[in-house]
C-alpha cells in the first residue's frame, strides 16, 4: 500500500478536529439540559410539598394524642381542643375574660400565677373530654346502644351546621374549619360528633340509676353536710348605679378636671339620695317591688323577696352585709359603681313541694333579619302558630282528658325544639323557665288542669323562643331541698364515676398537637 493511501485512510477512521469539537460541544448541551430538567423536577416537587404543607394534608393527618390504644391525629384533637376554645371567645365577645382573639393562644395567660397558658389551658380540657368521649361511648355499647339511636340527632346537627353556613355565606367545609380549626372536615366531624351522642347515652342511664336509686336517709345525710350550697336564702335587693357622665361639653370640647370631678360628685350624689330614699321607704313598710317600680329600676339585682339556693348564688358585693343582717332587717351598701339596699328575708331547709306539668309547644316562626340576628314572629306568623294551637286543644278536649292521652298528644306534636313534654320537680327557685312557663305552672291547680300559655322571647333574654304552650298539671312531687340534694348528690356521683371510666384511658401528646394553639 503506498504511502499515501495509508494516509487517507487513517483520516478517515474518525472525525476530524472540528467535526469532535462539534459532538463535544452537543454533548456538554445534552448533559446540561438534563441537568437543568433534574432541577425542575426537584424545583416543582418542592412546590409541591409546600403547596400540600400549607394546605395542612400532613399536620392534620399527623398523630397528636394517645386515648387508651386509639390515635387520635390533629384534626381529630382539634375537635376538641376547638370546642374548648369557642366557650372562651364566647365569654370574651362579653368581656367575661381576658382572653385576646387577635393573640396565638400560647403567648397569653389563663392563669399567670400558675404559669399556664390559653392554650394549655384549651389542650388540657380537650384532653379531658377525649378521654370522657372514648370511655362513655365504649361503655354505651357495653349497655347495649348502637350509634342508630344517636344517627338521627348527628344528622340534624349536620344539617344545621349546613344551614348555618349558607347563611353566613360559607361553603359547609369552610364553616367546619371556621368552628372546629383549620384541619377540620366532614367526616371527622361525623365521627366525633357520633362519639359524643353516643357518651351521652351512658351518661344519660348513669344519671337515671344513681338520681332514682338514693333514699330519704342518703338525701337527708348529705344535706347535713352541705348546707351552705342547699339551703334557700331569701333576700330583697334594689341597685342604684352612679350614672356615667359626658366627658364633653355640649360643643364637644372635652371638659376639664375640675368640672369632671363635679359632674361625677353630682351623679354619685343623685344616686346615694335615691338609694337613702328607698331605704327609709322600704324600712317603713313599702315594698321593694314598689321601689322598683318607682325608680324603674331593671336587672336581676333588683328583686322582692328572691329565693336562690345556696349561700354561694347571692351576689358577692353584698353578701357578707348580707348575712350579717337580722330577719328582714334593711341595709345601705356603698359600692364604687352605685348603692345597694339589701334585706335579708331568711336561710332555711325548703321544703316547699316541687310540681310537675306536660305541655305541648307550637313554635311561632320566626325570620332574620339583614345582620342575620332572629327576629320576632309577625303578626301572621302568631297567628298560624295559634290556628294550630287551637286544633290540638280541640283534639284534647275532644278526648278523655287524662294524663295518659295528654302525653301520647305531647308525643304526637311536640318537635326536637321542644324537648320532653315532662317537665318536673320544678321549683318556685327556678330561674331557667321563662315567666309565661313558671307563673301558670305555681298558680292554684288540681291535677288533671290545663290550660294554653303564650311566650314571647321579648320578655326574657334567657330563652330566645316564641311559643304557645298547651300545659297539663300533673300534680306535686317532693320538696324542693330534697329535689335540689338529690340532683347534686347525683351529678357528683356521676362525675366520680365518668372520673373512674377515663382512668383507663390515659392521654399522651404526640407531635401533631404542636399544630394546635400556636
């Protein structure tokens, strides 16, 4: 082969120097773009993540408490830790509580000699109510109930939870998260709302065995040993309230020390000599109703011969002057705010008889207003609710008007608004039922009297109902302290025993509670 033709071929095995400069070049292009496809990939799998951390996937499916052998995770926790928290800014939108809702719950106290936190505080309680939840479900269907009794009760709360969220302009889970926290949703609220029901059913056959099971001689014995939170005292009171003063003068200049100071003294003054002049009144034999409605005085401060149980229920600024007093003795009670006149009536056993009654309630029904607030029945609305009133007292006078046909009436009318058609051991004490209710329920009946009543929620800001009640006397039962040992003795017994239940289900923190409060 000759020399030259070596030579060609040589060169031809191969690139030349610019064609490997070119494969080179694209070579380093390819490794670069999959580089740089590598990032992207990592680059949106971070978005991701992010997008799915922010939207609390991972924290509310995160374990955050122990309950005896059940994981509960954050957002099942929030269900409690939540409800435990609504009750406080309840209390706050009153200013009963310090309690700041602009403010995370761990950086303010509910308690700052004790060291703890809101948010202990909410935690500690949910805890406590878990525990009391998982124990009295499990022991219900040890009883024999099964969640089809309670499914019933969960769908209408479901229900009006919807409700509610449509008129506040919400989407249901956007409601949920606004009332049980942000890693709420549906089913989780089924499922604990479920659990709370069915708590509810044990705790319902508790109350029923230990409030029917004690005898005279138990009732009579803790009475001896809790007097003070039994016994009925009976007391009048009148409050006259220094009225504020305008701090501006009448072209809106804010008025000076001097002339402040002068204008307090003057009402404070004003007040003190209306509160010397129902006390000299009252001394001398007038009523304290009459006082009242003399002076248009309003508020519960302000009562003729009111009957509360336990030394503890009347109102502490003037209790210790109170007891102090002799029977029917009056007094004058300097406050910073204004002037009580007190008289203390008497402290004694009650043994007033309590009374029983059915009744059957027709709702008048109601509307919202533009702030979404109830407002009253119209006039057709009352009207509907009385043609309706007036068919089932025609259905009752048509039959043969016993207590037996009352009730099966009661349970044929009466909706889950009302609640039972029995109403018992009521005492004249009672301060939940409203005026309509109490008043015919104490004048002179015989078992076997009824009669319609008509309750307008305007009269009481207690119970926000409006409603004709078709009532039945039943007869007495017994007296009034007896009533009141037997439902307290009750209610400690059954919180001993709930406390017993819990025992054997022990709560311990995870890392998903972090997410709670903070």
């Amino acid at each position: 082969m000759s020399a030259s033709r070596e030579k060609k071929q040589r060169q031809s095995v191969g690139p030349d120097q610019k064609a490997l400069k070119a494969q080179q070049e694209q070579a380093a292009r390819r490794r670069t773009t999959i580089i740089y496809s590598v990032i992207a990939a990592v680059i949106a799998v971070l978005v991701i993540a992010l997008l799915v951390w922010r939207s609390g996937f991972f924290q509310a499916r995160a374990a955050a408490v122990t309950v005896g052998d059940e994981t509960l995770t954050t957002a099942e926790l929030s269900f409690y830790y939540y409800d435990a928290r609504r009750y406080t800014v309840q209390l706050a939108a009153y200013n009963m509580t310090t309690f700041d809702t602009t403010k995370a719950d761990d950086k303010q106290f509910y308690s700052e000699a004790d060291g703890q936190t809101y948010r202990d505080y909410f935690m500690e309680t949910a805890l406590t109510n878990a525990r009391y939840h998982k124990a009295l479900a499990e022991e219900a269907v040890k009883l024999g109930h099964s969640k089809d009794e309670v499914k019933e009760t969960v769908d209408a709360y479901i229900a009006s939870l919807k409700s509610e969220a449509r008129q506040g302009g919400y989407t249901y889970s956007a409601y949920l998260r606004a009332l049980y926290g942000p890693y709420m949703n549906s089913s989780i609220l089924e499922k604990l709302y479920t659990r709370y029901q069915m708590a509810g059913l044990a705790a319902g056959d508790k109350d029923a065995e230990l409030f029917d099971g004690y005898t005279q001689a138990d009732l009579e014995a803790y009475y001896e040993e809790h007097k003070d939170s039994l016994d009925t005292v009976e007391y009048s009171s009148l409050y006259f309230a220094i009225p504020t003063v305008n701090e501006k003068d009448a072209d809106g200049n804010d008025l000076s020390e001097d002339e402040l100071n002068k204008l307090k003294e003057e009402a404070k003054a004003s007040a003190k000599e209306k509160a010397e002049e129902a006390l000299e009144a009252v001394e001398g034999g007038a009523t304290f109703q009459s006082q009242i409605d003399k002076y248009e005085l309003t508020g519960t401060t302000n009562a003729d011969h009111n009957k509360v149980v336990g030394t503890g229920s009347v109102n502490t600024t003037f209790s210790e002057q109170l007891f102090a007093l002799d029977e029917d003795e009056c007094e004058l009670v300097e406050t910073d705010n204004g002037y009580y006149v007190i008289s203390f009536h008497g402290r004694y056993l009650n043994d007033e008889p309590t009374r029983d009654v059915l009744h059957i309630a027709i709702l008048a029904d109601t509307t919202t207003d533009d702030e979404g607030n109830v407002a009253a029945p119209t006039d057709d609305a009352w009207a509907a609710a009385k043609e309706k009133m007036d068919a089932i007292e025609a259905e009752w006078k048509a039959g043969e008007q016993s207590q037996d046909a009352f009730t099966a009436l009661a349970e044929k009318y009466n909706t889950e608004d009302v609640g039972d058609a029995l109403v018992s051991r009521i005492a004249s004490t009672n301060t939940t039922l409203v005026p309509e209710f109490k008043d015919w329920v104490f004048q002179d009946h015989q078992p076997g009297d009824s009669g319609v009543i008509q309750h307008s929620a305007a009269d009481s800001d207690r119970n926000k109902y409006w409603a004709y009640h078709l009532m039945f006397y039943v007869g007495e039962n017994e007296p009034v302290w007896m009533s009141n040992v037997r439902s307290t003795k009750a209610e400690e017994d059954r919180q001993a025993w709930m406390d017993e239940l819990s025992a054997n289900y022990p709560a311990t923190l995870t890392g998903g509670a972090n997410y709670l409060g903070k």
